[in-house]
C-alpha cells in the first residue's frame, strides 16, 4: 500500500487524479534471468498480466501458473491466452477450491513444491514473480526456497486491504 492508498476511499467519483508508478517489485527491473515464471494466486493476476505482456523475452522464456478456486474466478482468461499465443509463453491454470470435498466437485490438485516443480521443471534458474492472498504466497514462496530457487530470484508483491 502507498502513502494514500488507505485514502483512496474518499475520493470522490469524477474526482480528476494524477497516478505514477509503478511501485514495488513487480517490475521488469528486477529481473536477472532470461526465463521468467509467473505465479498469480486470484486477484494477483493483474498484476503479472501487466508483466505477461510488457517483459521482454523470446518464445519459451515466460511461464505463468494461474491459481483460482472456481472456473468463473479466471479473470482475464481470453487476454491471456491471447497474449501467452502472441508471446509464446506458456500458461497452467490450476484450478479448484483446496478446501473443497463435495461431491460434485473433487478437491483441486495440491498446489506445492511438487506441482510447481512439475509445471516449470527448470524454475531455481528462472526469475519467479509472486503476488496473491497471503496465505498462498507464503506457500509459494516457501515452495520456491525448497526447489532451490535463490532469494534474490523470487520477487513478491504483497497487496493489503
């Protein structure tokens, strides 16, 4: 959250504003390596998809794994199978609530060490951006330091309401 951000609320609508940015990590600026893998757990996904289509790369460079619980939950699905064609990259969609035991839906595939590991076999060399809920980031990056993927390489965002 910036300085105003807990502000914005009381911003009138049709009230002119002036943005910049962007802050944090979630930059290209940060990258060191040619591949990249993107991992956005619901919401987290807008901003990665701003980095789906910005970071520079060759085909097979870009990966981005997609957590959502629901199907109805994939925001943007068509711009990123748009840009990931465009772009060459690679996209996974995990989806599921990991919670869920009911019988008309089965609970959704583990999303750890090992689901990432399969999904991205090369990620302790990649540059691994990572923004969603708490919860889902702590797991991810905690996952990402077990498959070896060094500090300086795991960039996370954290978003606060």
């Amino acid at each position: 959250m910036g300085d105003d951000s807990a502000q914005i609320h009381r911003v009138r609508i049709g009230t002119r504003v002036l943005l910049e940015g962007p802050y944090g990590i979630l930059t290209r600026a940060r990258r060191t390596r040619h591949a990249v893998t993107l991992i956005a757990g619901g919401i987290g996904i807008a901003p990665l998809r701003a980095l789906l289509e910005s970071l520079p790369g060759r085909p097979g460079d870009l990966t981005l794994i997609y957590r959502v619980s629901h199907p109805s939950d994939l925001a943007f699905r068509q711009e990123l199978e748009t840009l990931a064609g465009y772009r060459g990259a690679r996209v996974h969609y995990v989806v599921g609530h990991r919670h869920n035991h009911a019988a008309d839906q089965p609970p959704a595939p583990p999303f750890d060490r090992a689901a990432i590991a399969r999904l991205v076999p090369s990620v302790a060399e990649q540059d691994v951006y990572v923004c969603g809920p708490a919860g889902f980031m702590q797991l991810v990056e905690r996952a990402l330091r077990d498959l070896g993927v060094p500090g300086r390489q795991i960039h996370a965002e954290r978003f606060s309401y």
